[in-house]
C-alpha cells in the first residue's frame, strides 16, 4: 500500500484482519515485492508531490498499465483520475474518470450511508448495499465507456472498475465489514 501521507494505517489494519501481508510502499523499489497496491485517502496533492520523488509515480503508473491490481480510495481515486476539477489538479490519468474534489462538503459534513450496489456487482460484492463513510470524499462527474460503475450514491457513482482498478469515491478500509476490501484481495490471486 502507498504509505507517503494519508490514511494508509487503516487500511494496512483492515488487510491484516483478513490475514494479508501490507507491505508499505514508500519507494520504487518497494513496488518490486507487492501483488497489487492500495492507493488511501488522504491529501492527493501532497500524494502526487510525494510520488514523483524516485520516479514512483513514473513506475507505479508503468506497473498498473501492465495489471498491477489497484485499490483506490478517496484521494486514491483522485490520483488516478483522468480529469480533477474543483480545483483542477495534475493526476496520473489511469482511470476513465473526471472528478470533483471534497464535493460533499468540507470535513464536518462527513457521513456513513449505505450506497446501492449495481445489479452487474451483487454477485462479486455478496450484497445488494455496502456501508460507506464519506470524508470529504470526491464526486465521479463522468465516467468513460471503459469504467463499470458497482455502486451509486443516488445517481453519484461512487465505486468503479476498470480492469485491474477498483476505485471508491468512500473508505471501505473503515467499515468492518468489507466487501470492496475482500473483492480487492480476491483479486490479487491472478496477480503478476
């Protein structure tokens, strides 16, 4: 899991509890001893800085292209977004996706909801709902041919698919039950 800044902690807690070595990624060479990565939340543009020290961004972008499973989350969406608007941002384009940052409002407008699970995902997910907490949490806007869309908040799509992507506009890490964290793990099995 990327541990530069953010909410990797949690996360890091929620694969150990189900039994899965957390390796923390802090530099290029770290990615050579990992079957897939977690991307937190946190602060995207402290992450994006702090990425492209030692060419990570460079090698990690290299490495989910070529299948690297990925676990994004929050900020991690954002990182990973084709566009960032509100304000606009540079992010690592890896995701068909444009999104607007804390566009549910500010820290204290924070809130653990259920989200409705798409029929095409009932069956990976193991549920017709999934609990989400929403921290400043970023707004999918649009979503390109490519992106499946698992979840919505309402209308919102808030957990999303594209190839070897998982991406939740929510932290999954902090719900204790988790079907996106199994269904991350799950897929690490047909990893490189």
């Amino acid at each position: 899991m990327l541990a530069l800044q953010g909410d990797f902690a949690a996360h890091r807690s929620a694969l150990e509890q189900r039994n899965v070595e957390a390796v923390e990624l802090r530099r290029t060479a770290d990615l050579t001893a990992v079957d897939g990565v977690v991307l937190p939340g946190g602060e995207s543009t402290t992450m994006l800085r702090l990425l492209e020290e030692d060419a990570l961004a460079e090698r990690l972008t290299s490495a989910v292209r070529e299948g690297l499973p990925v676990l994004a989350t929050c900020a991690g969406l954002i990182l990973l977004a084709r566009e960032v608007r509100r304000p606009a941002q540079r992010s690592l384009g890896l995701l068909d996706v444009a999104v607007e940052r804390n566009a549910y409002g500010r820290q204290v407008d924070s809130v653990v909801m259920p989200v409705t699970v798409e029929e095409r995902a009932m069956a990976e997910l193991g549920a017709t709902e999934l609990e989400a907490v929403f921290i400043r949490a970023p707004r999918v806007v649009e979503v390109g041919p490519q992106v499946a869309v698992l979840a919505r908040r309402g209308k919102d799509p808030v957990l999303l698919r594209q190839t070897s992507i998982v991406a939740a506009t929510f932290h999954p890490e902090l719900s204790v039950s988790s079907p996106v964290i199994d269904a991350f793990i799950a897929s690490l099995g047909g990893a490189r």
